[in-house]
C-alpha cells in the first residue's frame, strides 16, 4: 500500500456559507477527477432531494448546483494509504487545510458526510478551526442500513437551507 494523493481541489466560492466534507475520494471519484463520482453512492440524489431540485447529472450541473446552494464540498483526507475505496482501509492520514475555503466564504455550518469524515474532522480539523461539525449519516453505497429516504429525511433535518 502506497500513499494516495487527494486528486483534484477543494469546491467552493466567497458565497458558499454550508461546507460537506467527505473522507477521501473513491476509485470512481479519483478516475472521474470529481467528487461521489460511484454510480451507487447517494450523495446527488440526496442533497437534490434536501434543495428540492432535479438530480444533477454531469459534473457541471454538479458544480452549477453546489454554488447556487451555496454549498462548498471538500474531503478530509488530503493524502492516505487506501485499499480501493474502503474507508475502513484508511492509514497514515494526512489532513486537508481547510484555512482557505473559511479565508474565502463565510461557512456558517460544516456537515460530515459519514464516521470516517467525522472521526478525522475531530482529530484534525476541529482542533485548528474550533468548530464543530454535524455528522451525517453517509451516502456511500457502503451504508447498506440505510434506505435512500431515510437518508433524505436525515440529511433533511440537520442541513440549514
């Protein structure tokens, strides 16, 4: 196993005010150089779902759909050894600096997509920023428990709009 970087920038503008962060890239998410890139994970169904529009489809609807909502979307991780896209494979974790997505907007609320974000956002991130983050349950075809509307309602309650 051999350190993996975090292969393309962070989403964000001086508008986004809510700031999502995943643990690290899957192996469709690295190929497609984009962020929930698998076919199977519910992160754009879910949040068109929380922001009432349409499933968007190609990346530029998706980036088009984050900023209109204000939203930036970011990882974690900003290099780790990983085995395909398991989070449960995870070592030697180098975190991302999220000092400049908070240097450019004006995040009013940060969201974790899953435990593996929320447990690296606490050892890393929380301590510099002094922020809390509310963990969501994840979207990765990984969280088999969970039915895509009870994800939905989930996500529903706990994402300021």
């Amino acid at each position: 196993m051999s350190a993996i970087q975090h292969p393309f920038p962070p989403l964000y503008d001086a508008h986004s005010e809510i700031l999502i962060l995943g643990s690290f890239p899957s192996v469709k998410s690295r190929e497609q150089q984009f962020f929930y890139g698998h076919p199977q994970n519910r992160f754009w169904r879910v949040t068109a779902a929380v922001f009432g529009v349409e499933v968007p489809v190609t990346i530029e609807e998706k980036r088009a759909f984050l900023l209109q909502n204000h939203i930036a979307l970011w990882d974690v991780i900003a290099s780790c050894e990983i085995t395909g896209s398991s989070d449960s494979s995870i070592r030697n974790v180098v975190p991302n600096d999220l000092t400049p997505i908070f240097e450019t907007a004006k995040i009013r609320w940060i969201y974790v997509n899953g435990g593996t974000a929320a447990k690296y956002y606490d050892k890393f991130q929380k301590p510099l920023l002094c922020r809390e983050a509310v963990r969501l349950p994840s979207t990765s075809p990984a969280n088999a428990a969970w039915s895509l509307e009870r994800l939905i309602a989930a996500w529903k309650a706990q994402i300021h709009i």
